[in-house]
C-alpha cells in the first residue's frame, strides 16, 4: 500500500464472481477516469476475469466511446464477463508473462471476496517477482458480506429489488391470504434477506419474519413463528436467506438433499428446492393449507432498471478512486466503502490492504437482528435505508365504512 | 345484452382471481367513471370477491379521495382483496338478497375466465329471479387466455416483467456460461412464456429456446435442442411455461410428483420443482454441468414499478367502459380488448356476452409458434410488442480488438 514513484504504461481491467446490476459502472468508471491520465496508456479488458488473461482474450476499452460506456454502465451483469477461478502458482506464472508482453503496469479486479483474494494472490505473485505493477481490488457483491466495507457496490440495487418483490408479494398474499415464503441470495450473510424489511409501510405489512443464516434456524420455532403471525394477521409474509443453517452450523437445504438423494432424481442444490421443502414442512407441521413458496434467484443481481441510485453512483465512484489510488502511486489495495459517522447519510473511499478484504466474509452485527432470531431492528433500517434509495409507495384503500342495513 | 331503460341505484365492484400489477387501474376507472353518472348513486366495494357480498363485508368508496385512488391505481395486486370462490345456487340466493338490500343496480365483477363464470352465473341467476340490474365482467389475466379479447389487462404488465428478467439473466448467462432455465407462469396459455422473447437485443442473445404449453413437452427433444444451442453459442437460455405436458396431455410435473411424493418429503406442486426437474433431466441428458434453474412465480403478476404504459391505459379504460355500457342500459356482458386491423396499434373496447368469455380458455394461435414448436414467430413479435410497450435496451462492448503481442 506505501505509496511509490509513478509509473507508466497500459491498464488492465476485468470482472469476477456473481454478477449485479451495477458492476459495469465500477468498470466505466475505472476507463472514462483512466482517459484523464496520461500515465495510463493503453486500457485493455480482459474477457471472463483471469481466464482471459491466461487465453489473451482482451478488448480494446480505449476505443469505445463514452456513450456506449454511458449504455454499458447501465446494463446489468458483467459486460467483460465472468468466472470463477482461483489461479494457481502455475496461473500466476502465466499471467506475469502476459503483463510483462502487454505492459501491463495497472492492474484492476473488479469482484467479491474470491476476487479480492485472487488480486492479493497475483500482487503477491509480483512482488516476489519483482515485477513493478499497481494491482487493485475493486468492490462487489450483492452479498454485502465484504470486510472493511460499510456496504458494497451491487448491494443497494439487489436490496432495492428484494425491497420492491416483497411490496408487491405482501399485497398479493393481503390479496389472496395464507402464507407466503420467499427465498432470498446469501449464503454466508443476511444482509440482503434483511433489507426485506424496507417493503413495510403499514404496520401489517409483510415481511412478518425474516431468518437470516447468522441465527440458527430450527422448523418446529418457525411454524411456531408462523402461526403466531396467522393469528395476528390472517396471513403472513416470510423473507429467509438461501444459507440458514441448524444449530449445528448444517445448512437446511443440505440435510434435505441428501436425504432425498439417495432415492434418486430430485435435484435439491436448484434453487427452487429450500422453498419448497420450507412450504411443505410447515404444511405439516402447521396445518395451514395455502403455504406458497418463491425463489428470487438471479433476478435479484441483474434485473435491468431496477438500481439504487446511490448503489450506481458509489459503483461508479470505486472505478474512478480506484485509478486515481493507482496512477498517484499507492501499489496495491482494495477500494472500500465506508460510511461517516452522522445523521446524513455520507461515504468515503479508502484503500485498504488487500488481505483485509479477502477471503473471510461480513457477517450481520448482532445489533441488527432481534432478540427473537425472527426479525431485524431499527438499527438495521437506518443503516440500510440511504443505501437502497428511494422506493415507490404502496397505498391502501382507507376502507370507508358503508352503513350496515337490517334484513327487510 | 340488450340495451333496457336506464336504471337508477348503488354500485356494487369487486376484484376476484390473481392479483395484476394494473387490476387496480381498473377498479379505479370504473370508480371514478361512476361519479360522473347521476344514475349511479352509492358507490360500495366488496371486499375478496363475492366472499365479501356474502359477508357484507363491504367499504365505501365514494369517500375515496381522486389522490388516494390515483395512488392505488399504480400498487400492484388487488385493493379491493380477492377470492376464487364459485358460488352454489345457495350462494347466489344470498348475494341477491344482499344487492337487493343495499339496492345495488351495477355491478362490476373484475377478473379472468373462472371471474367471468361466477359474473354469468350471478347475472343468469338474477335474470331467472327477475331482478333488475347490470351486472358486468371486467377482463384482467396475466396468461392472456380470454377468449374474445385480442389481450387482457394484466398481461402486457407481467410480459413486461418477463421480457426484462429475461433481458437481465441473458446478461448474467453471457457472463458466466451454462444453462439457464426459466420457469414462467402459464397453466395452459403460452403467450407469457413467449413474449421473453422481447429480451433478444442481439441476434445471439437468450432466450434461445421456448416451450409453451400448446405444444407437447419431450424431455429427450429439450435436451437435444439444448445440446445445439450450446453447439451454436457456448451458453443457452430457455424459457418454459409451467403448464408443459407431455404429448398425452399429462403435465411434466405431475409425471415427477407422484414418482418422488411415494418416496416422502419433497412437494412438488411448489413453484421451483418444474424448474429443478428439468435442470436434473438436462444434466441427466446431455452431460451439461453448469444448468441452474430459476422460478419466476408471483413476481411477475405483481412487482411495483414494473408496467406496461398500454397496459395501465387500457386495464383503466375497460373499467371506464364497463361503467359507460351499464349506466347506457346494455344489461350485461364483459368488457374485451380487441384490435384494430392494420399497422398500427389500436385497440376497441367491445361489450361482449358473458358466455363467450367464462370458463374456456383460449390458446395461443398456430400461427404464433415455430415449427419446431420451440421458439416463437415474427407474427408473435408484432403481436406482442405493442402491449408491452417500452422496454429498455441492453447495451454491450464493442469488442474492439487489441494487437496480439509475441513473447519475448
């Protein structure tokens, strides 16, 4: 991170990991503020992450004018591409030879943890060798599980879709009744789940519990959950995380997959499957007959125009500090968001060390989940609330009453 | 359908069937028409359908203020709650005796083909007990399977929501490779399913193959078309309505069900299932190891934000028109959506016989589904592009090249 003399030479940029609605941005960013340097010659993108480093598959980004990269910035999911790969010592060799043949000098990833650890591993890899480069790690992930982070690029815009599916799933289970469960991304994290609680504005509204994989999540307290809210209600709205686990740390879907897998065809590690064994245990376990079940799935990372305003200007912005870190001689870091501390919702941009960021996740403070383990507290609505934006309003009728009349 | 004496009275609407992102434009229409017509005098909603005639459970909305209506106009799902109830000849005699009470001479019955039935019985009954009323059907589905309409309010909405996951997981499955499956809604109407089609910017973008349920579903044949697609573009996406059968009529997930039910826990009448199957079936198949699946389900009827500007207009103007026929004297009939012939894109609104509209529904034409019976014409384009409306444009890199480098 010491920051050294300058250099010069060409750019390298590329994407990894899960794509989101604004990780083009950070790449866009990163090109349109690399332009206004002169140190920065060439910019090169990289096609599918380090794989397109390892197969020279690279576009030339210094050609493209700034408003296809206006579209671009706008069009969710990754528009280098992707992947998932974690080079070996063997990768890293090969990869040192393509820098070197192309001069690479500025080096951007543009990822999660994984990515950040890959970024680490290369810059690593070239300190050892000796060989002069900027490397940066550049946040996302719709996650929010980052270290170092206050919340990450990707995030608000994939909160702001989770926020607006349950508004619009909460009138249609008002509408219909029963019970609705949706099943939300995040392994590890729950920040996501969480911002569910942003499709609220009446007192009634659902999500009436949500369960995230920091709280061990047991069947029989959920149906008992379940038909508490039932009782209040007359209907119930549930937001659960992919990743909740047991009190032994066991993922549900897991327990389930093996034991249907031993009798063959059903595949449980598909996304529809956590849903539905939760619909089905509650049945039983509850007897409420309308239990329906939804998975988000990757609608929540890439729907086009559903983004967070403050989400894409901050995805732009890690880009654009990104570069700046590079070309004023700071060697390697990663680009972290963090918030100041206040009522106005204000961020700054700092460079952290790469190893703080990779690998290991974020996981929610206990200071945002309820004493119940069924719910988030003010505490987390107020953080998550100015990252999100503004979401659309949804109105009631105000139920005038009509005069009841008497049997003639 | 014959137009009568002009009727003087209270108005009777309610909303019944799956919930719409426009299902309220039409409510609202016909509620702010009402108050322009002297005859109508007390405008009364029923709350969940003709549950709410029966329970008397009723609101008043003429104290509704023109800024509040306008609100819920634009929130998903029904305000007004809804039901799927088909009453007995017992709860016909009941709901008369509770319009008579309350002296009700219009009423408005919003919702699809079963809607339609319940609307014809209530009319067929009141005819019989010689009671004097105009009772209509107010059209809305997002499966577009009403017969008589060119489309149905509802739809262009939900196609919206469909074209645009698709635009965005087209994106993700660019970036990352494999197999995408997407389960939309449709039990035995394709016209959802197909109109992902919109998601196509560039000639190979996704969706790459689509089923819907008027053709027979063949697992061998879908995985032999998927086997080609990823032959041609490395990657495919594939749009499947939920309602597939096989060629014996026999829904694919119901062939699954009973094979994995006799086995114990795993309900597959849950949303994700169809999808699950087919990503397992496919891997199976064709030795693919990246396929993920994902099940649309309720979103896509009710996603605030997500509309259709035609659709909005047109679901608004059926409720406007159902008032205008009423006080006019035409007795009954359900209002239809059809369109004018030539280039461009008129619609009418016809008052139609509640007969023509109930029970049945309507399938896509022939003429709408390639030969291969897995993808969709240009005649289903023209068809559908116009109900959805405006979409966004998906933007790319332009992929300039960059000179290869020789090792040193």
């Amino acid at each position: 991170m010491a920051t050294k003399k300058r250099l010069s030479g060409n750019m390298l940029i590329a994407q990894s990991g899960g794509p989101t609605a604004v990780i083009n941005q950070t790449l866009v960013g990163a090109v349109l503020e690399a332009r206004k340097h002169g140190e920065v010659e060439q910019v090169i993108g990289a096609m599918h992450g380090i794989q397109g480093i390892l197969d020279e598959d690279f576009v030339n980004l210094g050609k493209e004018t700034p408003a296809n990269l206006e579209k671009v910035s706008q069009t969710p999911s990754s528009a280098l591409g992707s992947v998932r790969k974690k080079p070996s010592q063997e990768d890293c060799r090969q990869i040192f030879e393509v820098l070197r043949k192309y001069e690479i000098r500025f080096f951007f990833y543009i990822g999660g943890n994984d990515t950040a650890e890959t970024t680490h591993l290369i810059h690593q890899y070239g300190v050892e060798a000796g060989y002069e480069f900027r490397c940066f790690h550049l946040c996302k992930t719709i996650d929010n599980d980052l270290r170092e982070n206050d919340h990450t690029p990707g995030f608000g815009s994939a909160a702001a879709f989770v926020s607006r599916a349950f508004m619009g799933d909460n009138q249609d289970n008002r509408a219909l009744g029963g019970v609705k469960i949706n099943v939300v991304m995040g392994r590890g994290a729950g920040f996501l789940t969480a911002a569910s609680i942003l499709a609220k504005t009446y007192e009634d509204d659902g999500p009436h519990l949500i369960y995230v994989p920091e709280r061990p999540f047991s069947l029989p307290r959920f149906a008992k959950d379940v038909k508490k809210v039932m009782k209040e209600h007359g209907r119930c709205v549930v937001a659960v995380s992919e990743g909740i686990c047991d009190s032994r740390g066991t993922p549900i879907i897991a327990k389930y997959t093996k034991e249907v897998d031993s009798h063959g065809n059903v595949q449980l590690s598909g996304t529809g499957a956590l849903g539905d064994l939760l619909a089905t245990e509650l049945k039983k376990r509850s007897g409420i007959t309308r239990v329906r079940a939804d998975t988000f799935g990757y609608l929540q990372r890439s729907f086009p125009g559903i983004v967070s305003e403050p989400d894409a200007k901050e995805a732009r912005e890690v880009g654009i500090r990104g570069v700046r870190f590079a070309v004023r001689g700071v060697s390697s870091g990663s680009v972290a968001i963090q918030r100041k501390p206040g009522a106005r919702y204000m961020v700054t941009y700092e460079c952290v060390p790469l190893k703080n960021v990779a690998k290991e996740t974020r996981h929610m403070p206990d200071e945002f989940i309820n004493e119940e383990g069924n719910g988030v507290t003010d505490a987390f609505v107020n953080y998550v609330k100015p990252i999100v934006g503004k979401l659309p309003t949804m109105a009631r009728l105000k139920n005038h009453p009509v005069k009841k009349r008497k049997n003639s």
